[in-house]
C-alpha cells in the first residue's frame, strides 16, 4: 500500500486515524523504531500532532535511526499536515502544542 498516497487522499479525521492504525498494525517489530516510539493505537487528531512531534524530536535524537523509524516519521508528518488540510482552524497558535520546541526542524521531511 502506498500509505503517503492514502493520507493524501483521506477526505476526512476518521479516515486518517484508520490508515495510521492499519500502518501500526504493519510495523516492524524489535530493534527497527525504537519501543518508545512505536505508536500503539491513535483516537484523535490531537494523538496524530502528538506522535508527530514525538517522533520528530526522536528521530532528530537518534544518531543512525533505521529507515523504518524515518518512514514511521515521514507517515505522521503527512497524516499530520492532512488534518491541518482537512481543518485549517485546528492548527494551534503556537503551531504545534506546548512540547513543538524544535518542530519547525523537522528531520523526517520526505
């Protein structure tokens, strides 16, 4: 599956919250993305900006990150930017919550 292409063409939050748990469903599991940063489960717009962040800050923290936990980066930031298309008013003020200290350096860009 194409998962950048699904995102872009999710129409609504219900449909990329369902392809972000189809992708954690298919993820590798062991040494790949670090546990800390494997998602279980996403339920809210907000969990997508949250990983988003999370995931970013780990990725730029890692020294020789697998191209697994890259992709895993890459597929949130895109879910991310796709709720801030399908509802531009939900962006936050400070453009990323309280913990998007260094989420304008985003190492995960595809």
């Amino acid at each position: 599956m194409n998962w950048h292409k699904e995102l872009a063409n999710a129409l609504n939050l219900n449909a990329v919250i369902q392809l972000l748990n189809d992708y954690i469903a298919v993820l590798p599991v062991g040494r790949e993305i670090p546990p800390a940063y494997k998602p279980l489960v996403v339920r809210r717009a907000e969990d997508v900006h949250r990983w988003h962040r999370l995931l970013t800050a780990g990725l730029a923290a890692t020294d020789s990150p697998s191209t697994a936990f890259h992709d895993l980066c890459v597929v949130f930031m895109r879910a991310s930017a796709r709720l801030y298309e399908l509802a531009p008013d939900s962006r936050p003020a400070n453009g990323g919550g309280d913990d998007a200290a260094g989420s304008n350096q985003a190492p995960c860009a595809p």
